[in-house]
C-alpha cells in the first residue's frame, strides 16, 4: 500500500504539467538576447528588439505547446541596476516572474561570458530549485578563446534559423528530466 500510495503521489507532479502546464521565464541582463529567444521560440515577432539596452519594459507572454505540455513562456525586461523608474518597474517585474516561473531559461552574451552579476542573479532567485536552462546566446559572436562558459550552458544563437525549435527541445528535455526527478524523490 506504500509503494501504491508513493506512485499515485509521484504521478501528481506529471499529472498538474500535463493539465495545467508550466510557466518558463527568459532572463537574463539586458541585450543578451532574450526577446530575440522568445520571438524564435513563439515563431513571430512578438516582442520588440533593438540594440538599445532596455528595451523590453514589460512581461511578455506565449503559450506554446512543448511535448504536450502547455508552456507560458515569459519575456522579460534585463535584470540590471538602473536608475531609470520605468525600467526599475520592468526589472521588478523580471524578478517577480523569476519568482512565480516553475523554470527558467537564463540568458546571457556569449562573447562577453558568464559573469558575477549572471551568478549573482541566478543565485538571488534560487533557481537551484527550479529547472533551468543556461543559454550563452549570439553565439556567432563568440570568438575562440574567449571566456570561458559554464560546463552547462547552451551556445545557442537567436538569429539561426534553427533557434527556436532547438529551445523548444531545451525545454522539453528540462520539463522531463525535472519531471523524472521529482517522480524518483517521490517513490523513494
């Protein structure tokens, strides 16, 4: 009765992705390219992209269909100091989407790496606990040589034809491997 009672618990886990669907937030410091991300993955210009930093003020929302599973994926503005109001409300607001996400997708320039303020912002929100995907984005930029990555992030580069579809497989390989591991924790 046990081990019935621990893999009816186990399933609840795969049973609220599969009904009620998951909510993905794209972070990261300004001008990484995340709304560029988020355009590749919905498949249409959603969200405004310039080379100006900033731009993205506000939260952006999709919902995708990833491996059956409904994905709200979340644009959101950089995550940075700033001493400009509306920009401040739109960090507040990344940070607050950082908070409610059941994953992440963390962004970040691929050729100027991985810095202390990209492990600052990862570890103030606690994404340990959550699934995450690490996108070391504009990749084409990247020279050989250049700062080294984390051993787990992605090269990825938004403007490539294949972009969206290969973050739609991160997501869909982080949504299982979370699911399989919450599963495992459960029975055990």
């Amino acid at each position: 009765a046990i081990a019935a009672l621990a893999r009816l618990s186990a399933s609840y886990a795969a049973g609220r992705l599969l009904s009620e669907g998951c909510r993905v937030a794209i972070l990261g410091p300004p001008n990484a390219g995340k709304s560029t991300l988020f355009n590749a993955a919905v498949g249409a210009e959603r969200a405004i992209v310039t080379e100006v930093p900033g731009t993205t003020r506000d939260a952006l929302e999709a919902v995708l269909d990833v491996g059956g599973v409904p994905v709200t994926l979340v644009d959101t503005a950089g995550l940075r100091e700033t001493e400009d109001r509306v920009e401040r409300i739109g960090v507040a607001r990344a940070r607050e989407e950082a908070r409610r996400a059941d994953a992440v997708v963390y962004v970040f320039d691929a050729s100027g790496g991985f810095g202390e303020e990209d492990a600052r912002e990862l570890a103030a929100a606690g994404f340990a606990r959550k699934p995450r995907i690490l996108v070391a984005n504009k990749a084409d930029r990247r020279q050989s040589g250049g700062p080294a990555l984390p051993a787990d992030a992605v090269l990825l580069c938004g403007l490539a034809p294949g972009a969206g579809p290969r973050l739609r497989t991160l997501l869909s390989e982080a949504l299982t491997s979370a699911l399989r591991a919450d599963e495992a924790s459960e029975v055990l």
